[in-house]
C-alpha cells in the first residue's frame, strides 16, 4: 500500500501513474518524511496483521527484504535491529517453513501480534509486492529526473529532493535486496 494525498491505494493502482504521483508530492500543502508512507499490509488467516501503524518510509520497506535475504541464506532467526517502521523491533523465527513474526515497540507495547505463516507463501507475497515497489520507485525516480532540469523554483527542487531522499536506493542495500530475494526464492522452489 501507498500513502497518497492521506488516502491509502493498492501499489497495483500506481503502476504507469508516476507523473501523478510525483504531483502528488509536489503540490502537497506541507511535505515532511511522514509524507512518504509505504508498506506491505498483511492479512493472517482474514484479519489485518499490518496496517498504516506499522510501515513508514518507502526506504524502511527494505527492512523486509533484509529479513528475507537473512532467513533464505540459511539463517533460522532475523530481527530486531531492522524493521519495517521506524520504531520496529520485528522479529521473525524460522522452523521448517513456519515462520513466526511479531513486532513488540520498546514500550512493551504490541505493535504486531505474534503470528505464524508458511515461509515460501509470506516470501512470494513480500517478492510481488517488492517487485511493483522496485517498478514504481524506479518510473518515479525517472519522473524526477526529467523534472530537475526544467525546476527552476527552489521550493519545488527540495520536494523533488525530499522525494528521491525518502526512496529505495539501488544497489545491494536498497532495490538490488528485491531482486535477490525473489532469485533466492525461486532457486529454493526448484
């Protein structure tokens, strides 16, 4: 899901809608990290398990890509010290292809209930959602880029600074983790 002008949209409705997008971002009244709200929002068995509360920046999406590359490479635990919101203590315990996750805040407060999940299914979902999440990073990061040359107004290049700054990098700690992920997913199914 995507936080666009306080409404959020499936990733599937922004596919090819990067200029209104970008818009979006530009022409918004005021624009601070909190205007970039990205996540995966996951149902366990029907009911919500994640929601606005629990994802923040697009960039902190990667979080869940990390935790993925950690548990496919063989690892049996990964967390806390990533998560998918800025205050997230996520963690996720790996057995056979059970993969228990909850995120307790710091507080004490339970962010996200403990649940279990098969594995491979929680890691095709987070793949295709961090496939579209790479695609529309990189058609808005193309939308920014032929932007900057005809931005002559100050106000209007921070925003389009403010918009890059709050995206996934590429490279293998950013968008590369996606394409990994989804390699790793698919050897592992053969």
């Amino acid at each position: 899901m995507w936080l666009v002008d306080d409404a959020w949209v499936p990733a599937t409705s922004l596919v090819g809608r990067e200029v209104a997008l970008v818009d979006s971002y530009v022409n918004a009244e005021h624009i601070s990290c909190c205007s970039f709200q990205v996540g995966f929002f996951i149902d366990v068995d029907g009911v919500p398990w994640s929601d606005g509360g629990t994802v923040d920046e697009p960039w902190m999406t990667m979080s869940w890509f990390y935790a993925l590359l950690t548990l496919l490479g063989g690892d049996d635990h990964a967390g806390p010290t990533t998560g998918p919101w800025e205050e997230s203590r996520l963690t996720w315990a790996l057995t056979g292809d059970r993969l228990a996750m909850e995120d307790v805040h710091h507080s004490g407060r339970v962010s996200m209930r403990r649940v279990e999940v098969s594995f491979v299914d929680l890691a095709r979902r987070i793949c295709e959602g961090g496939r579209l999440l790479a695609d529309i990073t990189r058609a808005v990061r193309r939308e920014l880029l032929s932007r900057r040359p005809r931005s002559d107004d100050g106000e209007t290049q921070r925003r389009l600074d403010a918009i890059d700054v709050n995206l996934p990098q590429e490279g293998d700690d950013g968008l590369g983790m996606v394409d990994r992920a989804i390699d790793l997913l698919e050897a592992r199914a053969v």
